[in-house]
C-alpha cells in the first residue's frame, strides 16, 4: 500500500496540520483526523482546493496524476442569511460600469500628439473663425443703443392720485382769487368828475397867478414892492402847485 503526504491549511492564522495517509483515503477520513488533532467537528468542516473547488465526503484525496502530496483549504460552515447579496453586487456592478473613465485627453495619437492639445487648437481656430462676427454683433448692439438714446421718446402719461393735494391747491387758489377781489373792491375808484374838477381848479388858479403876477408887476413898477403883494404871490404860487400835486395824485389814481 502507498502512502501519501495531506497539508491542511487552517483558518484565522493557527498553523496547517501535516500528517501521512493511505493514499485510497477520502475526504470523510480526513475529516475525522482533523477532528482529533485540532478539535474540530466534522459537520462544521469543509475543504477545498487552493483554486476553491470544494471536495464531497466520499471523493478520494489523491487524484490520478498525485497520489503522493496534496494541500487542502480547511473553511467552517456558517449559517446562512437571508440573501440579497447577490442583488448588491448586481447594483454596485452597474454602477462601477457607470463610472468608467470617458476622459482619454491625456492619451496620445498616432503621432504623438496629446489629444487635449489637438482639441484646444481646434477650439482655438473655431474662436478665430467667428471673430468678425461677434464684433460686428458688438457694433450691431451698440448702434442699436445710440439710435434708441437719440430717438425722442413719447412722454409716460402718469396718473394724479393725490387728492388731497389737488384739494388743498384749489382751495389756495381761490383763497387768493377772493382776497385780490377785496383789495380791488376795498380802493375807491376816481370819477370822471372829480377828475374834471381838479383840471378847472387847477386852470382857475393859473389864471389867477398870472393876474397876480401882472399886478404885482405894475404895482413894482409904480410904487415897488409892498409886502401885502409879496405875501399874495407867494401864496397864489403855493395853492397853485397844491392843485398840480392833487392833478397828478388824480391821474395816478385812475391809471391803477
């Protein structure tokens, strides 16, 4: 009988069991030797390969092609959950596909050239090209602003709320309307009669300045001047210019 050489590595750091079996064994024999060196019940036990294959109680250790050293995975068996991770990896894998780089400008053409300059130096030549026509929509626009300045614009019909105000100036107004009416009313006016009064009066005493004046004159003339003629003259000339300032005060009187 052959023998052959079984390595078991354990879980959460222990070291891995080694030990030498027939080679005809199966999984369930080893199983229970697992059981007596490392206290671990064979319900709980569960190998696999080192690529994850798991191994059924009654397969052989050894295969065909190596009946002389195998290695083995020892895992334990956990209870399950209700599920559902499945689901997560589905929803996370979608998004991981989602946030997949689209962003190749760092990469390089053909002939070396970086594929973010190549698009700014047509960005560039784009700008470039459109160049006269942005400036003549820039003078466009601002022709357009000093024809609209220079244009007269119809004047904004505003309506007058304030009717207080209106209220308060009309009042005002007629308050000076009635107190000009009094002031007129309050002045007599002149007549045409005392007019023509004054007019006489004034023409009765230049007639009688001159007798006195050619009296007096003869009077100088034969005798001299006596005092009585002097006195007459000088009153006749003061009533005389009386009459004139009351002539005159008429006139003003009746030109207001």
């Amino acid at each position: 009988m052959s023998y052959g050489q079984v390595v078991i590595n354990l879980f959460g750091g222990r070291s891995p069991l080694c030990f030498t079996v027939p080679s005809d064994v199966s999984i369930h024999q080893v199983k229970a030797e697992v059981e007596l060196r490392a206290a671990i019940p064979i319900a709980e036990q569960r190998f696999t390969t080192l690529g994850g294959k798991p191994f059924d109680d009654n397969s052989s250790v050894f295969q065909e092609s190596n009946k002389e050293f195998v290695t083995l995975n020892l895992n334990l068996r956990l209870l399950g959950g209700k599920g559902g991770f499945g689901s997560m990896l589905r929803a996370q894998g979608g998004k991981m596909a989602s946030q997949k780089t689209t962003n190749f400008e760092a990469c390089r053409d053909l002939n070396g050239r970086r594929l973010r300059t190549i698009k700014e130096a047509k960005r560039l030549a784009d700008y470039l090209e459109k160049e006269p026509e942005r400036k003549r929509a820039r003078e466009e626009k601002i022709q357009k602003k000093i024809d609209e300045g220079l244009q007269e614009h119809p004047a904004k019909k505003c309506r007058f709320d304030d009717n207080k105000y209106l209220q308060d100036s009309q009042e005002i107004i007629e308050n000076v309307k009635n107190t000009v009416a009094e002031v007129m009313k309050s002045k007599k006016p002149v007549s045409r009669s005392s007019k023509k009064q004054s007019i006489s009066a004034l023409t009765m005493w230049d007639d009688v300045s001159d007798d006195a004046s050619d009296d007096s004159s003869d009077d100088a003339s034969d005798d001299g001047v006596s005092d009585n003629g002097g006195s007459n003259e000088v009153s006749a000339e003061s009533e005389a210019e009386t009459s004139y300032s009351d002539y005159t005060n008429s006139r003003e009187g009746s030109s207001e």
